[in-house]
C-alpha cells in the first residue's frame, strides 16, 4: 500500500515541476518563444505597452512583472487551467487540446498493445522453437524491422495504400459530415482513418518486442524451475503460460515506461504526416505558425499524458508482479 | 578457448595479473591484447551480422571519406535532365530530383554531417547514462535518491517535444550540437537501466573485496563495474546512435529543424512534398534518402546485435561450444525500443 501511495504523491509533484519547466522555456531560454514573439510585434511597429498587453492576454505572463510574479502567475494559469489564448485557431488553448488530446491517446494505447501482443507471440514463438527455420527468418525480418523508422512506415503506406490504391483517407480522424456518436458508421469511420498511423506505428514497434521476448523466452526455457514443472508432469500449456509467459514477459515491462515516452513523443511525427488532428499534429501547426501558447500547451499536455500514462503502467505492474519493492538501497 | 566466460571473472582479472609480479610488461599486454581485442574480435567476425554490419558502416565511412576529399561533384539545381530515373544514364546513377540534382550527390553530401550527429548523439547520451548509472547504483543512498528523481523528471518528458522547443530556442545547426539537443533526455532511460544492473554488480563477492580491503570509490567503479557494464553499454550506444538518426530525420522530414543545405532527412521531406507522393515518376527521389536511412540504422543493428553475441556469456559458451551454460540474470535492453 505504501508503494501506492508513494507513487500516487509522486504525481502531483511531476507535473509541478513540468509545469515550471514549461514557464522556464517559455520566458528564461534566450530567444525564447515570447522574445521572439516580442521582437516581432516590436518589428510590426506595435508600440511597446501594446505589444506587453498583448503578450498578457495570450499567456498569463505581464512581461514588466518580476519574475516570480510572472511564475506564480502562470503556475495559478496552469492550476485552473488557462493555458492562454491560441493565437492561429483564435480560440482558447484548452479547448484545442481537449479536442486532440483523446485522438493521440486512442492512437498510442491502441498501438502499443497491438504491438506488444503481437511481438511477445512472435517471440515466444521464436523462443520456442529456437533454431529452427522460423526463428531464423522472424529474427532477420525483426532485425529489419527494427532499422526502419515508423515514419518512413507511414509513409510508404500513404503513398501505396491511401495516394495510389485510394483505400485510405490521406488526413483527418473521422470523415465530414459524420457527427460523434454511438453509430456503427461513426465507429467505422473512426477506424478507417485511424488504420493506417496505428499499423504504420505497430509494424515498427514489433521487431524490438518480438527480439527482447525471445531473449527472454529462451533465457527463461532454461531455467530449472521449468525443467521441474515438467518433470511433476504440468501441462505444456501451463508451463508455457504460468511459468514461461510470465516470467519472460515482466522485464518488459519496466522497459514499458520508456517505450511509452518514445511512443508519445512519436505521434508529433506520425500525426503531422497523416495530418491526424492529435496533440502532435497541432503542436507542429503551432510551430509553423509560431502560435508559442498552442505549442507549450501542447508539450505540457503531452507531458502530463506521459507521466499519467506511467502512473497507470506502473499499477498495474504491481498486479502482475507481487514482489514489487520501494527500491531503497543501502549507502556505501 | 581459454577465456573465463563468465563475464564476472573478467572483473578480478586486474587484480590476478596485478599479483603476478614475474610477468614482465611485455606479457602482460600481449595477454591484454588477446584477452580483450583478438578473441573477441575473433568470436566477432565468425558472426556473418557483424560482417555484414561492418560492412555497411564502413560503406558509409567511404561516402563520407569522398565527400570529405571531394570526389564526387557537389550537389546543384540544374546540373542534369529533371526526373533522370536510377540508372538510365550512369553519369547520374541515382537519378535526379524535380530541380535536376543529382541524387548521389545529395546523399554523398551530407554523409558527414549525418555521421558526426550520430555519432555526437551517441557519446553524449552513453557517458552521461553510465556517469550517473554507475554513480547512482554504486553509491546508494541519498546519491541515489536524488539522481533517481532527477532521471525520473526527464524521462517524464517525451523526447520529440522535447527537442522541439529546444531547437526553436537554440537552432542547432551545428552537428555535434544537434546530436546532443537530440539525445537531450535520452541519457535518463538508459542511466536508469545502467543503475539496475550496477545494482546486482555491488553486491558480487569480488566488489565486497575491494571494498573490505578500502579500495576508493572511484577505482572500485572503473575497475570493477565498469568492465562489467561495458558490453551492455556498447550495444546501447548503438541504439542510441540509431535513435539519433531517427529523431533527426523525422524532425527535419516535418520541418521543425532549421538547416542549411540539404540532407537526408530534408531529402526525404522534399521528395514527399513536392508532389512524388502522387507520381510514380519520381518515386526514386523518395526511395534513395530511405534507402540511405534505412541502410545506416540497419548496419548499426547489425552491428550492436553480433556485439551482443560477443559480450553476452551465454551466447559465448554456447558458440565455444562448452556444454554448461551461464545464467546470468541480465536486464534486457530496455532502450532497444522506440
């Protein structure tokens, strides 16, 4: 219980010190967004006391205010979740990112377990029959997979199946016209433009799981423990599912924190090239249009994802694996 | 092959030798330069994927070499036909893009840029993992409670995004600025990793020795733990040099990367943008940056997975063909994935 409330404080505590991050990106980095946002209204020939207005009704800042008021300032901004004004959409940041935000969500956990799933059956195949001709041909198809980024997935994907065959819609998440509902054509529009980023971000992911599963597959055949359960005469089916599955798969699992971020901080990437409307894809129309408090907003939602996104790994880490500790060590 | 497998053993080597006093200098480097370099070397090279991943390296090495000494003719608009396809005319052996430069060229050319970058963020990504990896594990205590939590805060914050902002503060056009800008949070992942396995390595009975006999902190790291993580460490700077190559092209492919001159990655973004997305006609203009892409991360997969073959004592043994295997309870590679 300890561990979980320990994990749960550590919540709040991240996303305070993203936040100031954020404020410190915002107004210390020299060129900073706001400065050069600053420059610029300067160079328009905005007068001064204009262009600091301006800047304060965009993002809580008041660029005459000492520092720390500035800081409190936007960290109150943050608390009640004003993130500004978008400047490009010309509406508040918040809602832009509520809209997004379920889009990039839906597309990375979908993803994810696809890739994960497929990859530790792949694997434990592999390990399985270790040797054999299809380990041989899953181990060189996983190596390349491996050297192919989700990118370049996409968008050969995009060119073959969505430009040139025409089966897929080259941008949006759900088609004109098809309002949000519980209806099947809604749904199914859903999946028919969200196909080709979840395969492309899949495909990519499956050779690291696929070789990592069968490392530790075969790593784990060789135990003794499994040895005895054969020898007591289990099943092979639960041998292969309680003491093979199992074990093989929980050190994945702490590398799950990791592919997460790696996986998140993708979808920029990914969105902007299915023009998928996500967190990513606004963030990079943010930059183009040097629309700075739709861009910080972006990164701190995606921040928060992220670290909500762990939180709930790392529970659910504690049903699998019983033994988990606080992880405290001895000073030498 | 008389070489301890067990990958702990080569951590009291220093020590055998050092009490040894009848070896002259002389042996004792030889002895170094078998143990260390030729055998593995030799375990290496009889592995077809390290053949082929030094291969293809060294196919990049050579591209980068000819640029550097200009042997091939810089890239230009208009030096050739529009649209020349991939061998139809030799002068051009990858064909030309919508301006009529010459694809080889544009690959060729920034060949260097790109391998500095990898290379930058690779470097800087690993020392800094296995400074606080070591560090943190090792020490324990407070130590660990701080630089714990600092990686914890850094790896809360994607990457991607990350290096977005970043470059829009920085514009980092340098190579070797990128590489780091690039890899700017990679280093608490894999110092996390590092940290878990220096965990294991503390409490080996060799360790506790140099401990009880006062051995300072410092000398204990790089003599006892650090040949230990070494293999480790290696096959992830590989994987941090492909994450680098990945993260780089991807930026500049949607544009968020300043540049001057073009390189792969802008390669790859110009080709999808200027309208070889809808003929096929220019379908070569998008597949050579893939290709060279492509081919760069695949040698360096290669090349870390017959390194693993190498350094993981398992797989080792089981290639000297000694029946017993180690078990060694080693993390897998957490970073492998992206």
């Amino acid at each position: 219980m300890n561990y979980y409330l320990k994990r749960t404080a550590q919540i709040p505590l991240t996303i305070f010190a993203v936040a100031t991050l954020t404020f410190g990106l915002i107004r210390l980095l020299p060129g900073g967004p706001f400065t050069q946002l600053r420059l610029e209204l300067l160079q328009q020939g905005v007068p001064a006391e204009q262009v600091d207005a301006r800047i304060e009704a965009l993002q809580n800042i008041r660029p005459d205010a000492p520092l720390w008021q500035q800081y409190l300032d936007y960290m109150v901004g943050v608390a009640q979740l004003d993130l500004g004004q978008s400047i490009s959409l010309n509406e508040p940041v918040i809602d832009v990112l509520a809209r997004s935000l379920p889009w990039t969500v839906f597309l990375v956990v979908t993803s994810t377990i696809l890739m994960f799933v497929v990859g530790v059956v792949i694997g434990s195949l592999q390990a399985y029959w270790e040797g054999s001709r299809f380990d041989r041909l899953t181990s060189g198809g996983s190596i390349f997979l491996m050297s192919v980024p989700y990118y370049i997935f996409a968008v050969i994907f995009l060119f073959i199946l969505a430009f040139q065959l025409q089966l897929f819609p080259t941008g949006n998440a759900v088609d004109r016209g098809v309002d949000a509902s519980l209806s099947l054509a809604y749904f199914s529009s859903v999946l028919h433009h969200a196909a080709l980023p979840i395969l492309a971000f899949t495909i990519s992911g499956i050779g690291s799981t696929a070789l990592n599963m069968r490392g530790n597959g075969i790593q784990v055949l060789g135990k003794e423990y499994v040895e005895v359960a054969r020898l007591r005469g289990l099943s092979n089916n639960r041998i292969a599912t309680r003491y093979v599955a199992r074990n093989a798969i929980l050190p994945m699992y702490t590398g799950l924190l990791l592919l997460i971020g790696f996986r998140l901080g993708g979808t920029v990437v990914l969105e902007e090239i299915f023009s998928y409307p996500g967190l990513g894809y606004y963030m990079i129309q943010a930059v183009n249009a040097n629309d700075y408090p739709l861009m910080m907003g972006c990164f701190l939602v995606i921040t928060v994802t992220l670290v909500v996104g762990v939180y709930i790994a790392d529970l659910t880490y504690g049903l699998i694996d019983p033994r988990i500790s606080a992880g405290d060590s001895d000073e030498y | 092959m008389s070489t301890e497998p067990d990958s702990a053993a080569e951590g009291i080597d220093w020590r055998s030798e050092a009490s040894n006093a009848e070896m002259s200098r002389r042996d004792r480097l030889s002895e170094l330069y078998e143990q260390k370099i030729r055998v593995p070397a030799v375990v290496a090279w009889s592995d077809d994927r390290t053949r082929l991943g030094l291969l293809i390296i060294s196919v990049y090495l050579f591209m980068a070499l000819v640029d550097i000494f200009g042997l091939w003719r810089d890239s230009s608009p208009n030096q050739a036909d529009r649209f020349l396809r991939p061998f139809e005319n030799m002068q051009y052996p990858l064909g030309t893009t919508n301006s009529g430069r010459d694809l080889l060229a544009l690959i060729i050319d920034s060949t260097p840029f790109i391998l500095l970058m990898v290379l930058a963020g690779g470097v800087w990504a690993t020392t800094l993992a296995v400074a606080v990896g070591t560090l943190s594990g090792y020490k324990g205590g407070t130590v660990d409670t701080v630089i714990t939590a600092i990686s914890d805060f850094f790896m809360a914050i994607p990457g991607l995004p990350l290096v977005i902002v970043l470059a829009i503060a920085l514009s980092p056009e340098n190579p070797i600025l990128l590489g780091v800008v690039l890899t700017i949070n990679y280093w608490a992942g894999l110092g996390r990793s590092i940290r878990s396995q220096v965990l294991s390595i503390r409490e080996a009975s060799y360790v506790e020795a140099s401990r009880t006999m006062g051995t300072s902190t410092p000398r204990i790291i790089i003599k006892d733990v650090l040949p230990n993580i070494m293999p480790y460490v290696m096959v992830n700077f590989v994987l941090a040099a492909r994450y680098t190559i990945f993260a780089a092209v991807g930026l500049y492919f949607i544009g968020v990367l300043p540049y001057s001159g073009q390189n792969w990655g802008v390669t790859l973004s110009n080709a999808y943008y200027q309208g070889s997305l809808f003929s096929m006609q220019a379908l070569h203009w998008l597949l050579v940056p893939i290709i060279a892409i492509v081919g760069l991360a695949f040698g360096l997969i290669l090349l870390s997975q017959g390194m693993d073959r190498i350094f993981n004592p398992r797989v080792r043994t089981r290639l000297t063909g000694e029946s017993e295997s180690v078990t060694e309870d080693t993390d897998t590679s957490t970073t492998e994935m992206i």
